[in-house]
C-alpha cells in the first residue's frame, strides 16, 4: 500500500490466477461466495501486514474510531 499508487480494478472482472478474465455475473452463486471470501480475506492480510508495520497509522485509524 504505496501512498499515491493507484489501484487498478474492474469491479465486474475477475482474473484467475492463471489470467483468465471472467465478469462477475457470469460465475455461479458459489464461485461469486467462495471469490467473495477468498477476495476479503487477502485484504484483511494486507491490511494487517500494512498496519503491523505502521503502528502510527493504526492508531491514528483507531483514534477516529473512537471520536465516531
């Protein structure tokens, strides 16, 4: 997570670890649930890593937390 990266995302495409493009309404019910799944997951891991190595972002991120 590189301050002024830009992320480059179609939302309706999914990629395949192999490359293979496939839009979203396509996949069935449970490939949409388990990519769904697979997809929060790997950012719940980025952020962890991102926030264990800025402590000062987390708690500045925890401190509005708080003010809510």
């Amino acid at each position: 997570m590189a301050y002024g990266k830009t992320l480059k995302v179609l939302p309706s495409v999914i990629a395949d670890s192999d490359g293979a493009k496939t839009e979203w309404g396509q996949l069935s019910a449970g490939e949409q649930e388990r990519t769904g799944k697979a997809f929060c997951q790997k950012i719940g891991r980025s952020l962890s890593a991102y926030y264990s190595s800025h402590q000062e972002e987390w708690e500045k991120l925890a401190a509005e937390f708080l003010q809510e």
